[in-house]
C-alpha cells in the first residue's frame, strides 16, 4: 500500500486490520487511539473478513455485492482487503494442503478479478501465480517447462515481429512505440481452458 502512495490514514489501517477481529480492542478505542476513519478502515475490512464463502457462486455474488458495497462508502477498505490477501498468499506454505486449496481458488476466483477491475495489475498477476501455484502445481510446472523449452523461438518470434510493426509505423508516419511482454503462466492456462486451445496456439 505504501508502495502505492496511499495515505497515512490507509496505512495505519493497513498495520491493525487484524484488530477488532482478532482481539478485544473494540473499534471505538481504535478511534479513540488513532482516529474515526483509522477506526471505520478497519471494521470495513473486519466486516470484509467475515463473509463465509459456501459455493463458488455463492462466494463470487456475496463477496462481489459486499465488496461492491464497501467500495461506495471508502475504496480503501478493498485496497487494504487485497494487500492483506496478497500477503497471506505469499505466506501460504505454513498452512495445510486442504486450507492452501481453498484460499488459493477463492484468490482466482474472487481476489484477482476484483484487482483486475480496479486496474491494479501488479497486484492481480502476483495473486493469479501464487493461486495457481498452489491449487493446481502439476499444471502449472507443465506449463512453465513448456514455455522454458520455446524461448529461444519465442524471443526470435517476438523480435521479428517487433521489427516488423516499427518499420510499419515509419513507413506511415506515424509515432508510436512497441512493446512486447512476457504472459504470465496462469494466463496461459487460463486462455487454454477457455478457448480450448493447445500450448502452440
């Protein structure tokens, strides 16, 4: 968040978003201590925390209506639930398989799409690798071991292609500037499941 340029308010909310749920400081000496919004930051994100996810529809609906409602009242709250999110995938290992497989599915499903709406990609990609990573490693190390075995084409293929959109852009005048990146695993996963499509595609 701080990376982010959030404000001080957001960060201090940030540091005890853990707080109210997970003690007995009540949300008014939060206020009393720090400050109302500080207090109403961080019983946004509580109230986030206590949605119980039973299906996966289920979950996608309850969780996007509820977030959909906190970003009304302050967007922050969804900011701070993401980071709190991303820190827990990054931390995943210390937990059982069957609790991995389940944070990791509601990551992919719930998590990363609202960061992807919210235009936040950095934070999206990180979430959709660390959830594949962990819900589905057999197909993510098939994939990473069939990209590792193409890069030198694929590098070759780019740059020709690099090449050859510049030389176009000169030849009609016009500016611009070309830029290739990298796809990141599960979005190669992703676009084979849903446009059934083959690793060479």
């Amino acid at each position: 968040l701080a990376e982010m340029r959030m404000d001080y308010q957001c960060l201090i909310a940030a540091l005890l978003h853990d707080v109210i749920e997970d003690t007995l400081i009540p949300k008014e000496q939060v206020a009393a201590t720090f400050s109302e919004e500080v207090a109403e930051l961080v019983d946004g994100v509580s109230k986030l925390s206590q949605i119980a996810f039973n299906s996966r529809a289920e979950a996608q609906a309850a969780s996007l209506q509820k977030m959909l409602l906190a970003m009304t009242r302050d967007i922050r709250v969804i900011l701070i639930k993401l980071a709190d999110r991303l820190h827990n995938m990054r931390t995943l290992d210390s937990m059982s398989p069957e609790a991995c497989r389940r944070i990791s599915r509601e990551t992919l499903d719930i998590f990363a799409p609202i960061a992807n709406r919210l235009g936040i990609n950095r934070v999206r990609i990180e979430l959709e690798e660390l959830g594949f990573a962990h819900y589905w490693p057999w197909r993510r190390r098939v994939i990473q071991c069939a990209l590792q075995r193409t890069v030198g084409a694929r590098v070759e293929m780019v740059g020709t292609v690099e090449t050859a959109l510049k030389q176009a852009l000169q030849q009609e005048s016009i500016q611009g500037a070309v830029e290739g990146r990298r796809k990141h695993l599960y979005g190669i996963y992703r676009k084979m499941r849903d446009k059934s499509r083959g690793f060479s595609d």
